[in-house]
C-alpha cells in the first residue's frame, strides 16, 4: 500500500499489507494471502481470530449498551469480569482496575503504589527498582522503569527516576560453574544492595516481568528467583509488583504466570491475553493490603481515565476468559507448548545461528546468535530479527522478532506465541514455515 496515506504508523516510511480478515490461527491480507498468525501480534490473539462467541458477547454488549462512564455506574460485564479475574488471580490478589492497555495498566500501577505509601504514612518511599532487559510500556512512567535504553533515549529529561538491577537471564548470565541456586542468590543479594544503595525506606516498588516478552524473547525466571526476590522485598516493605501484560492469562499455560514460581505479587498487570485483541482492554489487580490502606485512607485512587471499566471491552474479555475456561484451553496451552518446544529443539538442534529456545507454555523464544558455541551476539547492523519476520512473512507465518542492542546488550531473537486454540498439526507447520525463514535470514544452507 502507499505509504503517502493519512494514518500514521509507528514506522511512517513503511509500506504495510491491508489486513481484510482473520479466521480461526490465520490473518488474511488484501491479495488473499493468509498467514498463520504465530505471534499473535504481540502475545494478544490468544483466541485466534473470529471467534464466534467472543463477537457475539460483543454485539449482545453493544446492542444493550456500549459504555457508560464509572464516576455514574458499574456495569453487569465488569462486575463479572472483575468477580471472574479475582477468583483466579493468586491469595488476596482481589481488586481489580479496568483500563485500555499494557502501558495504562502499568501507570495505574505505579500510581496506586506510590498513593500506597502516601496513605500508610511513608510518602518519602518514591523510587521504583526494575531491571535490565525488560519492557512495560511506552507512556512516560512505564518507559522510565522499563530497562530498554534506545526506546528511552529520546526522552531521558522527560522520565521519573527509576533504578535498574539485572534480570534474570540463565542463558546469558549465569557464570560457568555456578548453580542454580547460587546464581539466584546473586541476583536477590544485587536488589538487596540496589535497596540499601537508594535507602531502604525510600524504595517504594520492585517491578519486573515475570516471564521476560519482547526485550529478550520468553525469558522465564529460574525456580525460586521471584520467591527469593519477594524476601527481599518483604524485608525492607517495598511492594513487588509484577508485569503479566504479555506473559499472563494463559500464555504460559497458567492462568498467572507468577502461579508457577508459587509467589504472590502486591500488584499484578494484564492486558494482551485479557481482551484476545477483540478490544482494547487491561487491568492492574492489587492486594487486599492495598485496597483497605485507600479505602481506610483517603478513600479515592486518586487516578482515572474516560475509558476504564469499558461495558463493551469487558464483555468481550469475560467472553474470551470463559471461553478459555470452558474449553479447558489452558492444558492445551502446556501440551502444545512442550510440542513447540521440542520440535524448535529438534529442527534447530544442528543449526550454528540458534543459540537458545525457552519459554514457558506457548510463550516461547528462539535466541539466534553469530555462533553457538560462544553465543556471539549477531552484528546489530545485519538487523537479522527483521529479515526472520520478512522472511517468514513471504512463508505465510507470523512471528515478533526483536534484536539490536537492547540496554547495551546486543542480541536478536524470535518471539513465538501462537493462539491457545492451536492444534498438533498447527503447530508442525508454524515450525515447518519457520525453519527455512531462520536460514534464509540467517545465510545458513542446510
Ligand atoms: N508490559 C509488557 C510486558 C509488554 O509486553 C507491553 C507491550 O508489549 C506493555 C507493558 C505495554 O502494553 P501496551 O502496548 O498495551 O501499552
């Protein structure tokens, strides 16, 4: 399409298909082309495309009543949502905030945290601890966490003050010799410093990614990293909150992903999974602790947005939640994800540009590197993350590669989140298509 239209893109010098449908795993463009959507945009298409009941609960909602504003009313949908969300969300995770997206999310986040402390009589707690490698968002609070240097250096006199530690990245990190364990006390023992460093009651929030999305491809923590991370936190009184906007709602075959490191965030963020894409939609769940220190407090989140509690975006994500419960669609997630990830294993097991594959359920990533051996980062100039998506794209498929160098560390790497519907057979073939897209783009002839 020209690039000369009126809309602008993120990358205006770009041309881009016209996307004119999207059926069950695939998206269909103006040439009738289809593509096996393995990435579900960004971790959100959970439910693939079309999915009948999901836009019949959105033409029931409309057909009611679109939206009302929350300072006048609730509404049926966010009730059920909110009753559905903290039925499943971790011990007294039990407060649910409405609002648009990720990066709004994350803001409520933020906010509600600092208000936390401003309610309970510790006002000076103001500094937010996130790590390296992660993102949470593009508005200017959830950028000045985020660890990604190149999205922030544009805006650096612009972003609240944020610290940063390591995150917890095995496959980079971890020295030769070290265990498990031994790594993972290095990383609580570098917060604790990081805590004391800023002053220990100044701190006011540890915000991380549980598992790690778009800066380092479906990085998921170690067992007992979060549990050690949270006694940290714990003995200093600084709130834990945990990013889930790509990771949870199923993605990784649990509802929230924190169940499977067995810890209990203050706060917790979704978004993508949420709403499948059928609308915008996220949310930020507090603890009980929380909730009663504003409500016992000052009795007013002192935050808000026209669009929080949207009728219509939570009806399409109670759709999309009891859809996932109801075809128990969360087992599928763990066994099509072992598929995944065994077949990436036993494709790529030779390939000398594949350094690493991880992830968890179908949140999975393929780490590509200049030699395996070494795990040599890729030169950034050769781009290869976007000559794996263009290449992938003339197969037919996919998939949200990101590379560069990211908090200066260079690396390339392919992000796979295909939709919880995929079936044994799908999932071959996102596999098969992918192959030949990594050569190609890599200058690998097998
Ligand atoms: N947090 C994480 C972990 C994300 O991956 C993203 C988006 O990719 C965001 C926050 C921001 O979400 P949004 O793009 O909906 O604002």
């Amino acid at each position: 399409m020209d690039h000369m239209t009126h809309i602008f893109h993120r990358n205006p010098r770009q041309s881009l298909p016209v996307a004119v449908g999207g059926e069950g795993i695939e998206l269909i463009d103006q040439s009738g082309k289809r593509y096996i959507d393995a990435c579900g945009g960004a971790a959100v298409s959970c439910l693939g495309h079309g999915h009948p009941r999901v836009v019949n609960a959105i033409k029931a909602q409309v057909d009611t009543l679109a939206y009302a504003h929350t300072s006048f009313f609730t509404t049926a949908a966010a009730e059920e949502l909110a009753s559905m969300l903290a039925a499943s969300a971790p011990g007294s995770l039990n407060h649910v905030y409405f609002v648009s997206g990720g990066s709004e999310a994350v803001e409520a986040g933020l906010k509600l945290a600092r208000q936390y402390y401003v309610e309970i009589g510790q006002a000076q707690r103001r500094f937010f601890i996130a790590r390296r490698q992660s993102y949470h968002g593009n508005t200017l609070a959830a950028l000045s966490i985020g660890g990604n240097a190149w999205r922030r250096e544009a805006f650096l006199p612009l972003l609240i003050p944020a610290h940063h530690v390591a995150p917890c990245y095995a496959y980079r990190d971890q020295l030769a010799g070290e265990s498990d364990a031994q790594y993972v006390q290095r990383l609580a023992d570098e917060l604790e410093q990081k805590i004391l460093e800023i002053g220990s009651d100044k701190v006011a929030t540890f915000v991380a990614e549980t598992v790690v999305g778009a800066t380092a491809g479906a990085v998921p923590p170690l067992a007992d990293y979060f549990r050690k991370i949270r006694a940290v936190c714990d003995k200093y009184g600084v709130l834990l909150m945990l990013d889930e906007v790509m990771s949870g709602m199923g993605r990784t075959g649990y509802l929230f992903a924190c169940e499977e490191d067995r810890v209990e965030p203050d706060i917790v963020i979704i978004a993508k999974g949420l709403g499948a894409g059928y609308q915008p939609i996220g949310a930020m769940i507090c603890s009980d602790k929380i909730f009663n220190a504003v409500v016992e407090g000052s009795g007013f989140f002192q935050h808000g947005h026209t669009y929080i509690g949207h009728a219509t975006a939570c009806a399409a994500a109670l759709a999309v939640q009891t859809v996932i419960q109801e075809e128990n669609l969360l087992a599928n997630v763990r066994q099509r994800g072992e598929q995944l990830q065994q077949r990436l294993r036993e494709v790529f097991a030779e390939h000398p540009h594949v350094g690493d594959i991880r992830g968890r359920g179908l949140f999975v990533g393929v780490e590509l590197v200049a030699d395996r051996a070494s795990k040599q980062p890729l030169a950034p100039a050769q781009r290869t993350h976007a000559k794996v998506k263009a290449e992938a794209m003339a197969r037919g498929l996919l998939v949200y590669p990101m590379g560069g160098t990211i908090d200066g560390r260079q690396g390339d790497h392919v992000l796979l989140a295909p939709p919880f519907i995929c079936n044994a057979i799908d999932i071959d073939e996102i596999v098969h298509r992918l192959a030949p897209a990594i050569d190609a783009a890599t200058g690998y002839a097998t």
